[in-house]
C-alpha cells in the first residue's frame, strides 16, 4: 500500500483558552521537520493561533468540548486540518471579511480569517450550521537556494 503522506500527526484538546498556546507550539514542532525559516515557522504558528483561538470563542459555549488538529507532511507542504462540532458558520464569506466578528462584545478584531489567509498558501473553510467546522491550512515551506558562488 502506497502511502498517501510522509507523515502525520493527531492532536486533541479541550476548548480551554489555555490550550492555543499548546496548539500553536506542537503544530510549530511538528512542521520543524521540513526546516522552514523562522518567518514561515511564524506564518503558521500565527495561523493555527487564530483557527484556534476562532474554534474556541466562536463554536461553543462552554471549554469543555473538543478541537481537533490532524497534520501532514507530503514533500515540503504541510497541512493542517482543525475542526470543532460547534455551532458552525452562517455565512463563510460574511466571516471571511476584514473585521467582521460575531461577538463584538467581546471586543475581537475580526481578523482571523484575513490573518489565515495572508500567512498560509491556502485556506479552506467548510461548515454547517448546529454539525461543526473544520479549517484547513496549507503552507508550502520554501526551499533555501544554494549559493554556488
């Protein structure tokens, strides 16, 4: 059997504010493995901080339900796939908007997307109302030209 990735990675957690930061850092260790530069390794460190940080304020009404991270490697693309059974996304172009939010109360800057988008290669957003979401990110990580001089 071929295998269809070089590798791959499962994580779990709970929807706990405290576990972005965790997210952020195993997904980081994770894609070390393709030698990305410090800037990419920042690209995707951000990105997955505002996916989170969206599953966490947005799907659900309490911290005790869960986010799922499911990463992998094919050549020098990383993928990383997040999902939450929350409540699901309205209208995925309205959320997709510079500085739209749905919980302006609580002061968010409705940047997540945008920010996604700017630092990732790709950025997918499939959800239904009441079933869940699930984003999934591709960064290609560049590489570094040899000096032949």
């Amino acid at each position: 059997m071929k295998k269809l990735y070089d590798n791959e990675m499962n994580l779990e957690f709970l929807s706990k504010s405290c576990n972005e930061s965790f997210a952020r850092i195993a997904v980081a260790a994770f894609a070390s493995q393709l030698d990305p530069t410090i800037e990419e390794l920042s690209d995707i460190k951000t990105s997955i901080s505002e996916v989170v940080t969206n599953s966490i304020i947005h799907a659900y009404d309490s911290d005790d339900e869960i986010i799922k991270i499911h990463c992998k490697i094919k050549d020098n693309m990383i993928i990383i796939e997040v999902s939450d059974t929350g409540k699901g996304i309205e209208d995925i172009e309205q959320a997709r908007k510079p500085l739209y939010t749905s919980k302006a109360e609580l002061e968010r800057s409705g940047m997540g997307f945008t920010i996604m988008e700017n630092f990732m290669d790709e950025v997918k957003i499939e959800s239904i109302v009441g079933i869940g979401t699930k984003v999934t990110l591709k960064k290609v990580i560049k590489e570094e030209c040899e000096d032949i001089t």
